[in-house]
C-alpha cells in the first residue's frame, strides 16, 4: 500500500521517535480537529441532472454533520467533516485529474461518493493502488466488482448494484414478471454501462439450463439519436420484451425508438436502475399506447412500519434524510425544490454513500482503535454493512459484488397534458435476490 503522510504528520512523527514525548502523528487526512474527505461530483455537462441534486445533498449533509455533532458523535469522536469536491463536467480524463489532485495534493483520509462511470474507469489505476478508503462510487460500472478483491483493491468499497449483477436480474424479472416470453430483446450501448449489462444477463442465461428458456436478439447502438437506430428496432420488433441496457443519454433515444416502429411499439421495456427517476423519462412516455417502463430500484422508503426490522431501519433512516433536506444546513438545496429532494434518488445517493462510511468510522471508534486506513478496512470488512434506505453489503474475505437484490417498480405516467417528469414509479415487487427470482421460474 502507498503510503502518503502530511509534513506536520511527518515532523510531528520524527518528534516522538527522537524524544520520546506523546504521540501527536495522524494519519493522511486525519487531525486532532478533522477528517478530510474527498470526491468528484459532475454539476455541469451531460449528466448536470444526476450530479446537482446528488452534489446539492452532499455538501448539505456534510454541514448538517457539523452542525449536529452530538447526533453523531459515535463516528465522529469530536471530529468534523472536511469534504473537497470537484466538478469535472462529466469529463472522466478531468475526473482522473481531480481524483489525483485530493490523493496527492489534498491528501484526503477517504475518497467517499465518487460520481460517474465515467470517472471510475478513468481513475481506476489510481483509486485501486491509492492505499485509502474509497466508499461508495455512483455507479454500477463492474471496474469496481472484485471475485475477489486482493491487496489495495480491497480499500474500493462500492455499494450501488452493478451492472454486471444487474444484468443477471434484468434477464430473471423479464421471465418472472411476463408472461410467456418467448423472446427478449436487449439494446445496448457500446459503453461500460451497456456491455457490462449485456455481460450479466449472457451470464444467467447461460445458467438457465431449462429446455423453454427464451432466445435472447443482442442489439449494439452507437448513438443517442433515435432516428439513427432503425435497423436495431426492426432486429428486436418481434420480442416479447425489451431490455435497454444502457444509461441516461441512450436509453432517452431508444424508448422513441422503440416507438416509432408498429411492431415495437407498446412492448414492454425494462431499463437499468440509473435511469429510474422522472426526470430520466423521454416526454413519449406520457402517451397510454406507449410501452411501459420498468426497471429495478436499491432505495426503498414506502414500506409499512412493523412489516420487519430492517423495513423499519429504512424507514428511520428515510426520516433523518428528510430532517437533513429541512434543516438545509449551508442553503445548497433550493428552498422551492425541498419536496422534489425528499424523493430524488441522486440526492438519496449520496445520503447513503456518507452514511455508509460513517459506519467505517463509529466502528473503529467502537474497537478503541486509531483512524488509520488499515484500521478502517478491517473495520468495514469485519461484518456486513448496513445500508441506508436499503439492504446491505458484506466486503468479508474480499468480496465487491455489490447488491443482488432489487425491487421491481413501473414508471406511473401523470395526468394528461403533464410533462413526463411529473410521473412516479410504482412498486409492483418487493426486494427479490437472485437466487429468489431462480426459484420462481417455470421448469
């Protein structure tokens, strides 16, 4: 592992080694008074809509944090936040860029909430040999999956479900939630996002070893202009479902697509979690003879109280965020758009990327241990890690799968006349693992 230390960290060091006094060395990022973390969040460019709401957030729980020590003083031991971010514009060369800046430069104890695929691929050498925590990446990129991870790897914590996991669920609710599908068709980009999608769900059907199982018609697209992909709808017409792999950008093309074909048209499409908020919807969703939209969600905060111990931890942790959203803490969420925050999945994101490595710090805290990196990682390695407003992960022995079970919810289109983004998703099945949706085949 790199080691990085600050000039008074080092001096301070040499000082006790010399003379023999109290220890006064702290590890990079880490003072008597702070905790210095860091991150790359994109607030202008193509993915503004994910990156202001999720960065908006951020920065107001971060104050929150400080403003309220004693709520979490298990973690913070008389500490406060300091956070660095960066906007990149959604440039993931420029991300590489910031990334080193708050290793090197910034010297920050964790990275925690990078956002962006786009910034993880191109930082990964960097984040996997850095040497410190990094909690949490918004993204289902599976740069980040490791079976196992060894060595500095092991300090890239990811939380969200990735793609390749995804994939493998996409291929299951289209089988489980329709009925008699006989064929599936899968679009997909050319990015990480799209071909590691289309990696998961190849991988389950080849375990599917039933003599009915569906014959799967793979579609690449290139571009993010639907009149430009009339040759991949004709090819995928005749599927019984149709699965959109691919992110924000694409998947905006492809539902018109889809549409502007008569066989096509009205087929129900499933697409990735990332595109699962109204404000990803293209306005042809709004027409009733258009085809549904559904797709899988990891944040659940609807469930009845009492229904289970862990319906009622994502419940009380769904009412601290709306706390966090009131209190405005800084004034970084627009006043007018409080109630659009309490159920924005982006800000909810980094809401449970902080939380997640709050979890790391309250339990080195616990052990009596100095904040170190090593410390940390066995911390968060030590048992499995519960995760706001959802389920939960376990890195033990190495592990960086992510999550494998999702909820599978359906876009409810608004009133007529109404724009796309006014709509909202229904749930219409509870967080199913994969293992779960295997046993509900038909044989």
């Amino acid at each position: 592992m790199k080691k990085i230390w600050t000039t008074v960290a080092l001096t301070a060091a040499l000082l006790v080694a010399g003379c023999g006094g109290s220890k006064t060395s702290y590890a990079q990022g880490v003072s008597e008074d702070e905790i210095k973390i860091g991150a790359v969040i994109t607030s202008t460019g193509l993915y503004a809509a994910v990156g202001v709401p999720y960065g908006n957030f951020y920065k107001s729980f971060v104050a929150y944090i400080n403003a309220n020590q004693d709520d979490y003083a298990d973690a913070l031991d008389g500490k406060k936040l300091n956070s660095i971010i960066y906007d990149e514009g959604g440039d993931g060369a420029v991300g590489k860029t910031y990334v080193q800046k708050l290793i090197n430069d910034d010297k920050v104890f964790s990275l925690v909430g990078i956002l962006g695929t786009w910034n993880l691929v191109a930082a990964q050498a960097e984040l996997e040999t850095a040497g410190i925590p990094s909690v949490y990446f918004g993204t289902g990129s599976s740069y980040q999956m490791y079976e196992p991870a060894v060595g500095d790897q092991r300090y890239m914590m990811g939380v969200q479900p990735l793609y390749k996991t995804e994939g493998r669920l996409m291929y299951l609710r289209a089988l489980t939630s329709f009925d008699n599908v006989q064929k599936i068709g899968v679009i997909h980009s050319s990015a990480d996002d799209g071909l590691s999608l289309k990696a998961g769900i190849e991988a389950q059907a080849a375990l599917d070893t039933r003599t009915n199982k569906p014959t799967i018609v793979y579609q690449q697209v290139t571009t993010t202009v639907a009149a430009d992909m009339t040759s991949q709808i004709e090819a995928v017409k005749d599927c019984d479902v149709i699965i959109a792999a691919a992110n924000q950008a694409y998947f905006k093309a492809i539902y018109p697509a889809v549409q502007t074909n008569a066989a096509s048209r009205g087929k129900p499409i499933i697409t990735t979690y990332v595109n699962i908020a109204p404000t990803n919807m293209p306005e042809e969703a709004v027409e009733a003879n258009n085809s549904d939209i559904y797709g899988a969600a990891w944040v659940v905060f609807n469930e009845v109280a009492g229904s289970s111990a862990e319906a009622d931890r994502r419940l009380a942790d769904y009412a601290e965020y709306c706390k966090v959203v009131d209190a405005n803490v800084g004034g970084f969420i627009p006043e007018d758009q409080k109630a659009a925050y309490k159920v924005n999945a982006y800000a909810m994101s980094s809401f449970i990327a902080l939380k997640a490595f709050l979890v790391g710090l309250e339990r080195v805290n616990e052990a009596k241990k100095e904040l170190t990196p090593e410390n940390y990682l066995e911390a968060m390695e030590s048992k499995r890690v519960p995760i706001a407003i959802s389920g939960g992960v376990s890195y033990a022995n190495g592990q960086r799968i992510g999550l494998d079970s999702l909820s599978f919810v359906k876009y409810e289109r608004p009133a007529a006349g109404q724009s796309a983004a006014t709509g909202t998703f229904v749930e219409v099945d509870p967080m199913t693992s994969i293992d779960q949706l295997v046993s509900q085949l038909k044989k």
